[in-house]
C-alpha cells in the first residue's frame, strides 16, 4: 500500500513508520528532521503548512492516510494556536489528500485528554467529554470535524484512536513533554530521585508505544474490513500509581530510590485518575494490549542501556 504518516518523525509516528515500512509498505512521511528519523521513508521534511498542501497534488493515489502530528503541549495555553494545529491545519491538508490521492481512509490520534476529570474508567459515547485545558479542546474539536467531514463523503471512513499515556523509546526528542515514565526511567538510571506531585497516589493508564502501533494497524485492518468510522479508546485497561511505577523502576535497576515530593502547580488543570474502557476496542478493532507497566519498563530500560 501506499500510505502518509504526518507526524511520522514524533514518538509514536515513528514507530508506526518502522512498523509499515517492516511490512513492505510504501510510506511518505510528513514530519520533522530534528526529531526521530525512521528506518525507511519516501519522503521527510514537510509540516501542516502550504508545502505540504502543493506537494499532495504530485503524490498520485494514496490508500490511507495515519494522522498523528499535533501540538499536544497540554501546559500550551494559546487556544488559538492550539486549535490551528490540532483542528484547522490538519482538516485542510486531509481534503486535499482526500481531493488530490483519492485517500478514503484515515487513522487518526484523538486523547484521553478530552475525558478531563470525567469519571474512570472512559467509555466512548458515554463518559462526558469535559477537557481540562486547550490540548484537550482541540481533540474535541477535532473528533467532532473529522467524523462529520467523513460521513460527508461517499465511502470514506475515519477510526480516533483517543491515546491514554503512552510510553516507550523515542521520546529523546520531546523534553519536558516526554511521559512521566520515560523521565521517571531517565533520573533514576542516573540514580537520581524523580520528583513526583505529593503523595503519588495519582492513577494513570500507561500504554506500551508498541501496543499503540498494534492499536493502528488493527484500526486499519478494521477498515479494509469494511468497518464503520468511529472513535476507540487506546489504552491499557489498568490504572497504575506512581508510587507502583517508582516501585518497578526500582526493581528492573536493583536499586532502592525514593521520590522526591512536589506540590502540583495546575490542579484544577490536572487529570488524577485516567483508566480507559477496552471494550469497544477489543469488540470491534479486535485490539487488547500485549504490554503491562512491568514488561513496557524493562524493555523500556533494555533499550536504554
């Protein structure tokens, strides 16, 4: 197949990049240089700006399209900024590659993040969406957009796959945005103490990158399988503290490292328990995460090493 990947220099893009590439694919990504650089590519350089508009009339067909660039600083508190990244930059490049490739089909990275401090665990179409922060409003926006655009055209079809936290090597390039764990892995390889919002009983749904790309590729089978567009959860299922994380850090390093304590800046602003509902996912994508907390960290610091 021939297929794009925007953000396919990110985190997660280019695992997915690796992955498609692995299988034979042709991939053209739409990324950035200064961040990760996958094994095999056709094409790199191009962002959601009017190069990459003009390039999309010279591609020819494309069979789907995996949507993953975004600004998903969630401490960024220009909206506007935010929704022309995540909303009206992104819907304008997908018509014209929608226009110009006959590209009917698209996987898209929605969040968690649209949820805020909505009851755990999430379930799709049930649990209000009630963003904490212009990161997650943009995701809103964008799930609402995308799913209408795709219902406005004969036989096209668009799967969110809304991303808890995700984990994984790759994230050398995102600073300060890199997950807690990665940061977590980092300072305590070093011997150092993580600093952690007292008292680290703070629950999240930590997912293995590689597990997300499986997540992808389901959506994409589901498709090809004649699926309806929608929007799924992509997670692991479980909550986990950060005192459980601290916990298997330590065990993987043989060491015996205690947190540092914070107070937390932005509470009103900060998710306190984030565990997804895999049903809709398992039943129709067919998806069920392979990874745990406990294999994710050592492969994690495995590959760190």
């Amino acid at each position: 197949m021939r297929i794009i990947v925007t953000g396919g220099t990110g985190f997660i893009g280019s695992h997915l990049v690796n992955h498609l590439t692995d299988e034979g694919h042709e991939v053209i990504v739409f990324g950035t240089k200064t961040e990760n650089q996958p094994r095999a590519a056709k094409f790199y350089g191009l962002g959601l700006d009017g190069r990459s508009y003009d390039f999309c009339r010279n591609l020819g067909n494309i069979d789907v399209l995996f949507h993953l660039a975004a600004n998903n600083d969630t401490l960024d508190l220009d909206r506007d900024e935010m929704m022309w990244a995540n909303v009206d930059a992104p819907m304008k490049l997908i018509n014209e590659i929608r226009n110009c490739c006959n590209c009917s089909r698209v996987v898209y990275a929605s969040s968690s993040a649209v949820y805020g401090n909505s009851p755990a665990p999430y379930r799709e179409g049930e649990t209000p969406e009630i963003p904490l922060n212009p990161y997650g409003e943009s995701k809103v926006e964008f799930d609402k957009k995308i799913q209408n655009w795709a219902g406005s055209w004969y036989q096209t079809q668009a799967v969110g796959l809304r991303y808890t936290n995700v984990y994984g090597t790759g994230e050398e390039h995102k600073g300060r945005r890199a997950s807690m764990i990665y940061q977590m892995v980092k300072t305590m390889m070093k011997g150092d103490s993580p600093k952690l919002f007292w008292d680290g009983t703070q629950r999240r749904d930590w997912i293995y990158v590689k597990d997300v790309v499986r997540a992808n590729m389901q959506a994409l089978r589901y498709l090809q399988g004649g699926g309806k567009s929608g929007i799924f959860n992509c997670g692991s299922g479980k909550a986990v503290t950060f005192n459980e994380l601290v916990d298997v850090i330590n065990k993987h390093l043989n060491k015996d490292i205690h947190p540092t304590w914070i107070d937390c800046a932005f509470k009103n602003a900060y998710q306190d328990f984030t565990q997804a509902d895999m049903t809709k996912a398992k039943r129709e994508l067919g998806f069920a995460p392979a990874y745990d907390v406990n294999w994710g960290i050592k492969e994690l610091i495995e590959a760190l090493k």
